[in-house]
C-alpha cells in the first residue's frame, strides 16, 4: 500500500490499530507516534516504527523489512496479515454479462497509401556526415516526403527515423 501523505498512513494505521492516536500522534516526530494511553513510542526509522506497531497490535500485521518511507511524505507499507477496515456494504452493480459475446471488430482492409521510394540515393543519404549542413539536408529532404525530422538528432537517427516515417 502506498500512501501520498502523513495524513492518509497515521488514519491507516489508527483504522487497523486501535491503540494508536491518530490526534495525538500527528508529528511528534517523523516515525514516532502516541499511544491512546499518552505513551510515546519513538522510532528512528520506518521498520522500527513497524516493529513497534506489531509489538502494539499484539501481532505481525506490518512487514518490517519491506515496509518503507519513499521521500519526505510517501510511504510504502506491506501487510503479512489482512485486517479488513470495516466499511459500509454496497452492493456492487454487474457491468459486464458474462454471457454476452463481444461482437468481432472488422479489420482496416483499405490499402494504406504507399510512398515512392524509388527515387531516393540511399548510398548519398548514408554517406552524410554529423554536421549541420547534412542534417539540414536530410531533414529537408524528408520533408519532401511529409517525415518530420528534429535536427538535433545524430544522423545516424535522423536516417533511422526517416525509413521508419516511410515504413521500410
């Protein structure tokens, strides 16, 4: 589980822990947190805060090694147990029938415009250097052929963008 901010973890945590103080504990420090009892818990780090919560909850609910802060206000919390938060029932409506059997998607048979290659000098294009005369060139000479080339290329890539703008 992933949480985006301190707000969202310490409700987590309050929901699936009753001894922990959601108000009490926000931000005594970073990993440290109040008990319902006014007891503070300090913690160096994200695992022994994890640790001291299994010790609270009575048993292994967070995983202690893999469980992890990412920055200054995510973190990333793996369960070893499944605590289901009880939440109001809704009853979820059916979107997709089973049954039903998706109608075949016709396949493109319009023949796709081809582009005459025939008249261009591979052996001069591929004999241009890495400079920007020859890259203006290319990119001018694609152009002929509606390939949009970036001159900051190398041209090297320009000649490969270019075959792949003709589909060759």
């Amino acid at each position: 589980m992933i949480f985006k901010s301190d707000k969202l973890f310490y409700s987590y945590i309050e929901s699936v822990c009753p001894l922990f103080s959601f108000a009490k504990s926000f931000k005594p420090s970073r990993f440290s947190f109040i008990t319902t009892e006014g007891v503070l818990v300090k913690n160096g780090n994200m695992p022994q805060m994890m640790a001291s919560l299994n010790t609270l909850m009575g048993f292994d609910h967070f995983s202690v090694q893999r469980s992890r802060a990412k920055g200054r206000y995510t973190y990333q919390v793996y369960l070893t147990s499944d605590i289901v938060v009880e939440e109001a029932e809704q009853e979820v409506p059916v979107l997709i029938s089973l049954e039903a059997t998706p109608e075949p998607i016709p396949e493109d048979l319009t023949p796709k415009p081809t582009i005459d290659t025939s008249g261009i000098d591979w052996p001069r294009l591929e004999s241009l250097q890495n400079t920007k005369e020859d890259k203006a060139f290319l990119a001018e000479f694609a152009n002929k052929y509606e390939v949009a080339l970036k001159c900051n290329m190398k041209i090297e890539n320009m000649l490969i963008a270019f075959k792949s703008g003709l589909s060759i």
